[in-house]
C-alpha cells in the first residue's frame, strides 16, 4: 500500500520536528517536507513531489496559514489540507473552511486525534469535531440537505455570519437591533440543528449561499 505523503508546515520548529518523529511513527505515513511557512512550502513544491496532506499551522511569519491555504486551493486543489492551531476562534476557522481546509484540529489535541484526523482527512477528503459540525458536515458532504425554510432575513443574516464581524456590528449592517440579531441567530441555530455560528458558516458554504 502506498505512503500518505505529508508535509508539516510550522515555523516552531522542535514543534514541528517533534510532530514529524509522531506522525512517523502512525503507520502508513511520510513525512515528505516541512516547511517554516507557506511561502516556504510553495518554494519546496516546485522541486519535491506534491503531498497528499499538508498539516497548517495558522499563525507564521512571510505568508501564514490562511494564505497559504488559499493558495493551494487555487493551485494544487487535490492537496488536502488540515489545519493544526492553537487558535479556537470562530473566524479563524471559518476563513480557513472557506480557503478549503479539510479539518480543523488544535495543537493540544491528543496523538491519537491527530492520527485519526490525517487517516479521515485521507480516506472520507475531511475531518470532523467538536470545532466542526457533524451533522451538518455529513449531510452536506452526502448531498442531503436539510429541507429548510429560512426568511429573506435569516438568509441575509446567515451571509454575514460568514464573515468577520461581530454580532453588533452585523446589527448595523441589517439596521436592526442586537437582540433581533440574537433571535435570528437561536432560530437558525434550531432550523439548522447547530450550536455555533461555525456550524452556521458550514451550512452557508456547503449549500452555495456563500460563495467562496
């Protein structure tokens, strides 16, 4: 059976060694490359055969996580991506959904998370957890979505979810108060069986309401 190929981009780097001596010891893995940022990686791509993952730090200096996943997703689109963070925050990991991270997973997760995520990322194209929906991840990936009916301001609400502004801020934009805000949010919260404005982002991108 073939190796996955793996290229571990991390600009710390006894992390980064250190997660290459981990992973080496997953069966079925090879570690290829590493890379101290995206700029990096892509200066390897042109003389190292291509990864199958590429495991993506966020934050990094020159050309961080969230560009160089955008990267890839415009030139080598088949490269599946895993973000490894420390950062659990909300935009963060939309923006990266939205760049075509596969999986979203944090730096203190246990060795027998990140092992699974590279095989789920490898085999199913993504990885699913508590930062990331699952119902409403499966039903997407499978075609299956949820037969809804959303107003014309949960929509619009459900748009600006998908991006960077606050709740308050969003309240500006659709000239209602905070707390009409709140009550779009909790119902679609319930009409899309998510807990999360994260689980809400994935329903919007995975359906084609945002285009990404």
């Amino acid at each position: 059976m073939a190796m996955i190929k793996i290229a571990l981009v991390d600009d710390h780097v006894v992390l980064r060694k250190s997660l290459a001596v981990l992973i080496s010891m997953f069966h079925g893995f090879d570690i290829i490359l590493q890379a101290d940022n995206g700029r990096h990686l892509i200066d390897q791509l042109k003389t190292n055969p291509i990864p199958d993952i590429v495991l993506l730090d966020i934050t990094m200096p020159v050309m961080d996580g969230v560009e160089t996943a955008l990267w890839l997703k415009q030139n080598h689109p088949k490269v599946k991506v895993l973000a490894l963070s420390m950062i659990k925050n909300d935009f963060i990991i939309i923006r990266m959904l939205k760049n075509g991270a596969r999986g979203y997973i944090l730096k203190d997760c246990e060795p027998e998370e990140l092992r699974d995520a590279l095989h789920q990322v490898n085999k199913k194209g993504y990885y699913y957890n508590d930062l990331i929906t699952f119902k409403i991840m499966n039903n997407e990936l499978c075609g299956e979505f949820p037969k809804l009916m959303l107003t014309e301001q949960e929509l619009h609400f459900l748009r600006w979810a998908c991006t960077e502004k606050s709740h308050k801020e969003i309240a500006v934009e659709m000239s209602v108060s905070p707390r009409t805000i709140d009550g779009y949010r909790d119902s679609m919260f319930k009409k899309l069986n998510v807990s999360s404005r994260v689980g809400i982002a994935i329903y919007a991108i995975k359906s084609g309401l945002v285009q990404v």
